[in-house]
C-alpha cells in the first residue's frame, strides 16, 4: 500500500486557518483583559467565550492534520505550520490565564 503525502499548499492551507482563528482568539482575549480593568466582567466572559470558540476551530484544524498523520499520510513539517502550532498553543494558554484572572478580578471586586 502506497503512502499518501499531503501537498504542500494543503498543508498551508491548514497552517493558516489554525493561524487566522487562534489570532482572532489571541485578539478578545487582549480585549477581555482590558474589559476586565475596567470592571466590565460580564462584557469580558463574553469575549473569552467567543476566543474559546475560535480556539476551537483552530483545534479542529490541528486535529484533521492529526487524524491524517494517524492514517499514514506522510507530512512534511513546514516552518509554517511550526509558527502555527506555536501560535495555537501559546493563545490557549493565554486563554486559560485570561480565565483566572477574570477570577481574580472578580474576586477583588467583591471585597471592595
């Protein structure tokens, strides 16, 4: 049985859509942080909730590309797939940060 290689523009293709969510991600979550300075805490969820909706997408990306290399397809690993993954990776543990500060933030609110 031969093996399959994903082309190279497919493998773009997947780079850059996990790129374009985890970046819209990337940019509520700084927007949830400056909601949650100003105490708007409700406003700032919402944001951290559509950024995990993004974070989502991109997870799918990141798991087709997966589910393909599982199956045997071969990948050859472009650097901008690395910037990609890199890229996902850094915005979710963003997000799971922005999620305990908004704890906090809350946290403090109800002492003063």
């Amino acid at each position: 049985m031969e093996q399959q290689t994903m082309s190279q523009e497919d493998l773009q293709v997947v780079a850059f859509e996990i790129i374009v969510h985890s970046g819209d991600a990337r940019s509520l979550i700084h927007q949830a942080l400056s909601l949650m300075k100003q105490g708007e805490f409700s406003q700032a969820q919402c944001q951290l909730d559509e950024a995990n909706k993004n974070l989502l997408e991109a997870h799918k990306s990141q798991t087709s590309l997966l589910k393909d290399y599982a199956c045997g397809t071969v990948i050859n690993m472009e650097i901008i797939m690395v910037h990609a993954q890199d890229h996902l990776m850094s915005t979710m543990l963003l997000h799971e940060i922005a999620l305990e500060f908004l704890a906090l933030h809350q946290k403090i609110a109800e002492q003063v």
